[in-house]
C-alpha cells in the first residue's frame, strides 16, 4: 500500500469515527432511544439521520466524505 493511499484511508476512517460520533450526539438529544440504538447499532442510527436530515445532516455528509476518501484509496 502505497502512503497516499494509507493517508486517505487513514482520513475516512477518521472521518467515519467523527460522523458516528456527531451523529451519537444528536440522537441522544432527540430522544435516549435512538441514541441507544445509534450506539449498539450504527446502521440503524444512519437511518435516523435519513429521516431527520434537518438535525442529522452534517454527520451524514461527513460519513459520505469519509467513504469517499476510503473508496478512492483502493
């Protein structure tokens, strides 16, 4: 693997990591429920930001960034 591509691999996980967690927070503000859910299961806190794209918007633009990255170190 060359250094770029483990720098941008680096980075998306990294970015992954930021968007789980801002998205960790806005859930658990809106209701504990699907603050649990977003901390057991990530997939299903993606979802609830899909649906509250008004509150949720920025982690999942930081996630589509972060697979982005991931994608184009391969």
């Amino acid at each position: 693997m060359d250094a770029s591509n483990a720098l941008l691999m680096t980075l998306g996980a990294a970015s992954l990591l930021i968007s789980w967690i801002i998205l960790l927070t806005v859930s658990w503000k809106e209701d504990y429920a699907w603050g649990l859910f977003s901390l057991l299961l990530p997939p299903v806190g993606y979802f609830y930001g899909l649906f509250q794209w008004n509150k949720a918007g920025q982690a999942l633009w930081v996630a589509i960034l972060g697979w982005v990255l991931i994608i184009l170190s391969w």
